[in-house]
C-alpha cells in the first residue's frame, strides 16, 4: 500500500522535531556539567556537594520540577571561559510536600562568582517567588561579584543590591525565606543570610565575612584565619548571624526539609481542579503535527486536543475571529483559558481571506473579552504562540487595527489571574506582546525547540536589512552585483537567525526554559499550583478601552 503524501509530511515533521529535543538534551548534559569534571571532583574532595546534587536531596523524592533559566549565559562571556546556567540553579519543586523556590550558587563556576546573568538569574527567581508567595531556600556558595564585570553587576537598579531590597520586601510580605551557608558568603552577599528568615551554616566549608582575611590585613592590619573570622562556630556562637550550626552538606539539607515542613499551610487563590484525564490524543502526536517549515499552515486545534485533558475544549466565539482559538479546558486537572494562534488559512464572516497566525481586528477584539472573561471566573490563561504579527495595510489601518490590538494588549497587561505563555513557533513583533510576551509578566513563559522569538522572522529582516545596505553602496556610487548581493544576504540572515533561537531567547532569560513539547501539561500544572497560593490583591481594571 502506497505511503499517503500527508503520512510522509507527519514523518519528517517528526524525524525534525525529534532531532531538536535530541539536541537540547545533549546541550542540558553539558549544562548540568556546571564548570566541568575536574571541578565537580574538586568539590566532591572538599566534602562538598554539587549544586544540582544539594537541590535533588533537597527535593521529596519523585516530585516533579520545573527548571528556570538552564541556559541562563549559554554562548555568553565567552572570554570569560563562559558562565554556564548562569553560575546558580534555580528549580521549583516540592520540599516537604510544600512548593518552593530553590536557589542554589554553582561553586564549579568561576567559584560561584556573580556574573551579569547571575543577577539577573536570581532576581527572576526572587520574581517567582513574590508572585506566587512560596518560599524561597538560598544554597549560598559564592565568590561574590565576578570583579572584571562588576560595572554590569553591582550599581544599578536590576543589579546585585536589588536581591537585599526583595530579601526585605519579602520578609514584610510573609514569604518564608531561608539560606544555608554552604561554602563561601563573602563581601555584600553576606547580607543574604541574615536578611532572610532563618539561616544555617555548614562547619569548617562555610564562611560569612565582609571581607577576607587577606583583605583584613591589607586593610587594618589583623591577622586571622578565615575560620575564626566567619567560620560556624563564630557565626553560631559568638556573633548570633546564623542560626544553625551542621557538620555536613547532608545534614543541612534535612535540616531545612524539616524547617519547611513546620511552616503552616498556604493560602489559596481559590483555582478550580479536579482529577487528571490525560488527553485521548497521544501527547507525542505534537511532534509531527507542528510542520519543520515555520511558514506552512497546519491544524492548531489538532496540537490543542495534545495538550488538554480528554482532548476536550469548549470554544468560546467559534465562528469570530477565526485567527485566534479562544477556549475552556483543563489542563491535569486545572481549568484554564487557553488563547491560540489559529495558524489555518482561513474565511471571516464577510467571505475575506485570512491567513493563519495573523492578529486580525475581529481576533483581537475576540481575544480582548475573552481575556475579561477569564478575570471575572478566575480562570488561569495560557497563551500559545505561533504568531507573526498584527495585520498590515491599507485595508487593515482602516478597519482600526491599531486599536483593537492596544485593547487585547490592555485586556491582556491587566489582566489579575495568573498568565503562562508557550511559545510553540514564530512569536514575532507585535504579536509577541499582544500574547503575553516576557515584558507583560507571565507567570511561567517558555518555549518548544521550534520557538522563534524577534521583531520579524529571518528572512523578512534579511531582505529590509539588505534593502537598506543596498541603497546605502548605491547612494555612495557603489555597484553591488547580484552574486554579492545574495552574499549579503545570505550574511545578515545567517547573523539574525542565530538571534531568534530559542536557545539565545533562553541565554538572556526571555523565556525561562526550552522544554519538550510532552513537557507542556506539567509546565502548566507546576505553575497554576505555585500561582494557586496566593490570591489576587487587585482588583481587574482594564481602564480606558477605545471601542
């Protein structure tokens, strides 16, 4: 029996996919490297765990996790010998049975030093934690500011000192904060144990001091030891700074795990859930569906029936504004407001084509009260990405497009319930934002292997950059011959695919994680459960909306 045409296209789009998930999972073997072997065994013969070995005793047993940021720095500071996973670990999981926030110092890079990233790594998770009010455990172990960059790191309102202001912030608002000592804590980063809750320190490899020993007698002239200076025992027994004194890495491990598990029970933002049906459709049924080539149409609502329990969702506005799939569902259990990008080509009510992953006014305006519909039952909202942008023209101007864009932006930014973004394909310009782009605070924002994340896609750049450097040698009297111009082309797209990589959204923490796509529901689950503790303090608002 002859192999139908649409059979053949499933079987490369997934062949495709597949080798993308191979390739970022070999890319998170190198990651979980941290700085190399020879620095892991280092560790290990100073009776010290790895980070990622400190976070897994830290966790229940089983528990799922989400991972932030562990391309944090990937291809960054190269000159550096680069910073991988930012130089810290930062997981959401379950200690005790409770949802936590754990940050955790990579000491195998660069000895735990803060890079640029690092910073920015730790105020995400900070971010996290606020938003959702869930505890947060600080593993310190860290050279302080990487000093050859500290003009990026250290004086500025997003820079190292904004940690102290939410450590304080955080205490005032209840969330439980605790830091365990388990390795160096030098200069201004020792102010993080003491500004949080409770802190522990492990004896003989932990240290809490302004400034070393060598900087001591540099400075006033004492000789000391580090020890003595800001070692456990003075720390626990003479200055008061911590709280607990342990002997091991393993000990200050279940230590915390029982410090978590007297802290009383959480709030509730009162999200709806029953009992998990996996979808009927195979969850792995994704990774042919999703076409290799980013521009041809396919069926969204088929990738939906992937990814939302029993396959079932109820349609909200099904025959309007066909460009964007607005639905009921739930997701293990959760109910959710899913808004997708329809990528079909499609008719409106008036008989006028559309093409698929377009913003159109009628979807937008659709978008906008189904975002409003959500607030008022406290429905989560999940938005999917694979959009290219608003639509332009003369046609589309007219009909107001501009407005009804800000009103799904407006409806969107001040949006109350908690948002998650999946970016599944293009999430391009405008289209990026009106979506739940990084900018207007998703909970939760990631990204499949397929995710292209930029102003425009590669090509459309490449040929407006071209057009510019083309008319610039003209206007200087220049010939460019069309070998030379393909050259250029071929140049500048090459540069600007590189920068709407996945993996370079991830590097500078616009997406918090490149996942597989089966990894979607449990992304979604982690999320609405850590979003589920805290109630909303404000009221939704949308305030002025041009209709």
């Amino acid at each position: 029996m002859a192999v139908s045409s649409k059979e053949i296209e499933f079987n490369f789009n997934e062949d495709q996919m597949r080798l993308k998930i191979r390739a970022l999972e070999q890319n998170l073997e190198k990651v979980y490297l941290g700085g190399g072997q020879k620095k892991i065994d280092k560790l290990h013969k100073a009776g010290k765990l790895t980070a990622r070995e400190r976070i897994k005793l830290l966790l229940d047993k089983g528990c799922e996790i989400q991972e932030i940021g562990a391309f944090a720095g990937h291809g960054m500071y190269e000159e550096h010998g680069g910073c991988p996973s930012g130089g810290v670990v930062v997981v959401i999981g379950l200690v005790s049975g409770r949802r936590c926030v754990i940050v955790a110092n990579d000491a195998t890079v660069k000895a735990g030093a803060w890079f640029p990233i690092t910073g920015k790594k730790n105020l995400r998770a900070q971010e996290i934690a606020m938003e959702n009010h869930l505890p947060i455990i600080y593993l310190v172990d860290s050279a302080g500011v990487f000093l050859p960059m500290q003009e990026e790191i250290f004086a500025d309102k997003e820079h190292f000192g904004r940690i102290f202001r939410n450590n304080a912030k955080m205490s005032a608002q209840g969330i439980v904060q605790i830091a365990a000592v388990m390795g160096s804590c030098v200069a201004g980063g020792a102010y993080l144990p003491i500004m949080s809750d409770e802190s522990l320190i492990v004896n003989k490899t932990g240290t809490i001091f302004l400034a070393g020993s060598y900087l001591v007698k540099a400075a006033i002239g004492e000789n000391i030891d580090n020890e003595s200076l800001g070692g456990a025992t003075t720390h626990t027994e003479i200055s008061g700074v911590c709280d607990y004194k342990v002997e091991t890495d393993k000990e200050c491990l279940a230590t915390i795990r029982e410090l978590v598990d007297k802290i009383g029970a959480p709030d509730s933002a009162g999200f709806d859930r029953k009992k998990t049906i996996e979808p009927k459709e195979a969850l792995k049924k994704v990774y042919g569906l999703l076409p290799a080539e980013r521009s041809k149409p396919y069926n969204s609502r088929a990738i939906l029936k992937c990814l939302v329990d029993e396959s079932k969702f109820t349609e909200y506005k099904v025959g309007f504004g066909k460009t964007m799939i607005t639905a009921y569902a739930r997701i293990d259990g959760w109910s959710v407001g899913i808004i997708m990008n329809n990528r079909e080509l499609v008719k409106n009510g008036k008989g006028e084509m559309q093409f698929g992953g377009v913003i159109y006014s009628d979807a937008a305006d659709k978008a906008a009260r189904f975002i409003m519909n959500c607030n008022q039952k406290n429905i989560p909202l999940v938005f999917i990405h694979d959009v290219t942008g608003f639509m332009v023209g003369s046609k589309s101007e007219h009909q107001g497009i501009i407005k009804d864009g800000a009103k799904m932006v407006n409806a969107m930014a001040n949006s109350v319930v908690p948002k998650f973004s999946i970016v599944i394909g293009n999430s391009y310009g405008a289209g990026n934002y009106a979506m739940c782009g990084k900018a207007y605070d998703p909970r939760l924002i990631v990204g499949w292997p397929t995710a292209e994340i930029a102003v425009m896609s590669g090509a459309a750049a490449a040929k407006t950059l071209l057009q510019i450097e083309v008319s610039s040698l003209k206007a200087k009297g220049e010939k460019i011959t069309a070998a030379e111009e393909k050259e250029l082309f071929d140049k500048i797209k090459n540069k600007y695919d590189e920068q709407i990589s996945p993996y370079y959204a991830s590097s500078r923490l616009w997406i918090d994680a490149i996942i597989d796509p089966i990894e979607t529901r449990k992304v979604i689950s982690i999320g609405i459960d850590a979003a589920n503790h805290k109630k909303a303090v404000e009221k939704y608002n949308v305030g002025v909306i041009q209709t």
